[in-house]
C-alpha cells in the first residue's frame, strides 16, 4: 500500500476525551472513529488489525477441532424468556420491538440460541462431542462505556460452546479451550494469565479469566510472579489428548492467580513474600463450565447408552476481539506511539523514502515494495513528499515493527537502513538483504 492512496486519518492533536494510551493512539493513528457513546466505526488500518486478530483466533480454533459458524445478533426475546434470561439480564441488554410488536434483542451472548439449535439437531450421545464457535458483534449496553475499544457497547467477541456427554468430557473441553487460548494470545504476542474467576450472570461452577498485565486494567488482580515465567512456546498439542490438556492446564493454573472476585488472602499469603505480586489487568477472554444449566433450562436432552434421555454438559468460551487490539497497545508502546507485534501488525514493513522525487531513492523504494509484495509481504510505503521527520513520527505512531529508510546518500554505497520499531537499532544493508531479513523474521509469525 501506498501511504498517498491510503485512508490514514492521523491526528496531531492528542484526542482530549482519551484516558488511556490505546485509545489515544488507536484515535491518533486513525484505527477507529467513534460513531456513539461504545460505538465505533472500524477505518481502514483498524480494520486490518481486528482481522488479522479474528484470523489468528479462527486458525487456533480450527487447531483445537472447533467449527466456525454464524448466528444473528438481533434475536427473538422468546429463547431468553425459555431461560430465564430475559429479565435477569438487565438493563445491559438492548430490546427492541419489530414492527409487529415482537419483544427482540441484540445479542450480549448466545447461549440460547446455540442450545436451540442443539436441541433441535442433536438426538444422541452418538453425535458428541460437538464445539462451536462464532466471531460476532455482541451488545451490551454498559452502564459506563469508556477506554475505546476496550469497554464498548458494541464488540466482537468470539463465543464458542460445547456440548459434551460428561462432566469428563466438557472438562476436557474446558481445558482444551484454555490450551487453545494460551496459544492465541501468545500468537498475539501477549502473555495472558488465566485466573480463577467468578462466574457472574452466566453461572456455573469451573470458570477462569485470561488477564494482561496493564496498569491501565479495570480488574484488580493477585498473583505469584512464577506465572509470568510459564510460556506456552511452540508445543505441539494433540488437543483429542485428555492427559495432555490436563497436565498444560494444571501448569497453567495452579500457581495462585486470581481476580479480586475469588482473593483468598490466606491462601495468597502462602506464597513466598517476594514473589507476592498485586497489579492491574485486562480481562481478554473467560472460559466457563456450567453443566446442565442450560441445557435442562431449555431441554438439550440426548438418548444416552443406556437408551434414557440424559441432559449434555454445556461450556461457554469468550475471547473480546475488539478489547483485544487495546489490550495489545497498552501492552506494546512506548511515548511514540504503538509498536505492534509481528503477529498483528496492519503491514509488515514500512518504507519511507527520504527524498521523494529523487530518481534513484524512487527507483529503489520501487524495488523494494515490488520485492516485498512478491514474497507475500505487504510494505506500507510512505511516497508523500513530506519531511523525514513527519514520515518518522507518522511510522512510529502507527508502529509498524520494521522499517527500510532509503536515502540518496545510502543508495550511494548501496544500503538502506533497516530499524527496529521495538529497540530503535538500525542496521545499514543492501537492500535485497533487507528484504530477506523481513522475509525471514515473518516466516516464524
Ligand atoms: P467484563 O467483566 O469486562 O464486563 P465480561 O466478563 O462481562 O466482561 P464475558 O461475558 O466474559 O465478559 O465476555 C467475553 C469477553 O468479551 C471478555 O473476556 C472481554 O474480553 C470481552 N468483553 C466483554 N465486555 C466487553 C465490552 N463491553 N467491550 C469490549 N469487550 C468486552
Ligand atoms: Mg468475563
């Protein structure tokens, strides 16, 4: 992409309403432009990022044999009344009426929907398990939307469930969907720490919430350090196998991590005083286990083995799409702006031509951006014919992790210069090696 024929919105001014560092860089840098209050329109370079996210969840998921499918965000009120939902949900739920006078309503969640059409499909035990997942916009109409993306009135969120036989088996779900989740974030180039969690208006008894680390976070949280020290890596994961699940589970999950929800003050004070931490954190995704709730509550009964009707055993699994890309910024910036990481970055690389104009830094830009774009990279090539130190600050803003700088004076010894957004290093190179060193650090992504 060409920056002159890009839709790129970049604010100089810091955006006054804006609290927290994501949301002034995401307005900065003309990621998002608020329609109402929780409401975003999504622009180009925000876009991209939120799909490069969805992408990553749809890929993990996938890994973790779970089948991708669609439901409607508005709603018929009559599956909620079923369980009882409808009035125990509040004022946080949008309703609206249709034309007939039908009581609708945009979806906060799709626990009732996905049971329904479980019900109405599913018979017997023979067809468990199944897991189903959706990426879509969900409404809650928050008492205090705020931080941009982050506390939203309309969001994407990732919702999957699982429809198991057993207590046996929904819990190997549940610890499937925590493998598959550590791995996701990881890609993301977060560490998120699952934590015990209460489980709030969607009940149930097993529930953990996965928390980055920001000072900017809403939940106040308690940990021992050695949790920060887990990474998942690049294991390889038979996610059929139970024992496996179990075991990366347990690592996960047994060093004290909680919410302050679920503090146990006398069991944080067993761990060792040093290692002892107390910070802030994001809630970016929660799995839940919560039985037969909603499967007696709207009869999601299969013909067992012994030939009698049995209720299946239901989990609920979120991931917060959209909260995501703030959750990464407050994770990943410094007083310049954004530094995204590999696995999410808008463009590769940036390209930013010191002397528009001058034939040899235009011929070698061109050069590289036609490199670039045939090994499947996409550059994002700054061809305004503005000063470097205006295409510097625009890149550093929008914090793309690499960046060729080509000058005449390099052209004369042949070498541009390739910097780090993360360290600020810069290495001078020919430009084809340039290009092999991108080509080589995103093959890991
Ligand atoms: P919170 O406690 O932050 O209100 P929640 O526990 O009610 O969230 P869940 O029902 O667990 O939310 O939804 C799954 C995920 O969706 C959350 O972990 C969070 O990342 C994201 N999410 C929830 N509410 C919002 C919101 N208002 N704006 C953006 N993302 C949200
Ligand atoms: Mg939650």
């Amino acid at each position: 992409m060409r920056l002159t024929r890009y839709f790129l919105p970049v604010l100089k001014e810091t955006p006054a309403d804006a609290q927290i560092v994501s949301h002034r860089y995401m307005l900065r840098a003309g990621m998002i432009k608020q329609a109402s209050a929780g409401i975003y329109s999504w622009l180009p370079m925000g876009f991209k990022v939120l799909r490069k996210i969805e992408n990553i969840v749809h890929e993990e998921q996938a890994r973790a044999g779970h089948m991708a499918m669609l439901m409607p965000t508005i709603q018929s009120a009559d599956l909620w009344r079923e369980s009882g939902r409808y009035d125990a949900y509040g004022d946080e739920m949008l309703r609206i009426k249709d034309r007939h006078g039908r009581d609708m309503l945009f979806t906060p969640t799709a626990e009732e929907l996905i049971t329904d059409i479980f019900r109405s499909h599913v018979s017997s035990y023979k067809d468990l398990p199944l897991t189903m997942y959706q990426i879509q916009w969900k409404f809650r109409d928050e008492r205090r939307p705020r931080f941009g993306v982050m506390r939203g009135r309309e969001f994407l969120m990732k919702d999957g469930y699982n429809f198991d036989l057993t207590k046996e088996d929904a819990l190997h779900a549940y610890n499937r969907h925590l493998v598959s989740y550590l791995r996701t974030y990881e890609r993301m180039g977060l560490q998120a720490i699952p934590m015990r969690a209460d489980s709030g208006p969607i009940g149930g008894d097993d529930t953990h919430e996965f928390l980055v680390l920001a000072e900017t976070g809403e939940s106040e949280v308690f940990y021992d350090s050695a949790v920060t020290d887990l990474k998942f890596g690049d294991r390889e994961i038979d996610f059929d196998d139970v024992v496996q699940c179990a075991g990366i589970m347990e690592e996960f999950t047994t060093k004290y991590a909680r919410t302050d929800e679920t503090h146990d003050e006398a069991l944080f004070n067993k761990v060792p005083e040093e290692r002892r931490k107390t910070a802030r954190g994001i809630e970016v995704g929660q799995i839940f286990y919560f039985g037969t709730k909603y499967s007696e509550a709207l009869g999601a009964t299969v013909q067992g083995p012994d030939g009698k009707p049995t209720a299946v055993h239901m989990g609920s699994h979120g991931i917060g799409v959209s909260r995501l890309l703030g959750a990464i910024i407050e994770a990943s910036h410094d007083e310049k702006g954004i530094i995204w990481p590999e696995g999410v970055t808008p463009f590769h690389c940036g390209i930013v031509n010191l002397k528009q104009g001058d034939e040899d830094a235009d011929a070698a830009c061109e050069a590289l951006y036609a490199s670039l774009t045939a090994l499947g990279l996409e550059p994002l090539y700054d061809d305004r014919n503005e000063r470097a130190g205006g295409k510097f600050a625009t890149m550093d803003l929008i914090g793309l992790p690499w960046r060729i700088t080509v000058g005449p004076r390099g052209l004369k010894n042949g070498v541009v210069e390739l910097t780090s957004r993360r360290t600020g290093e810069s290495e001078e190179m020919p430009p084809e090696q340039a290009v092999a060193r991108i080509a080589d650090i995103y093959a890991a992504h």
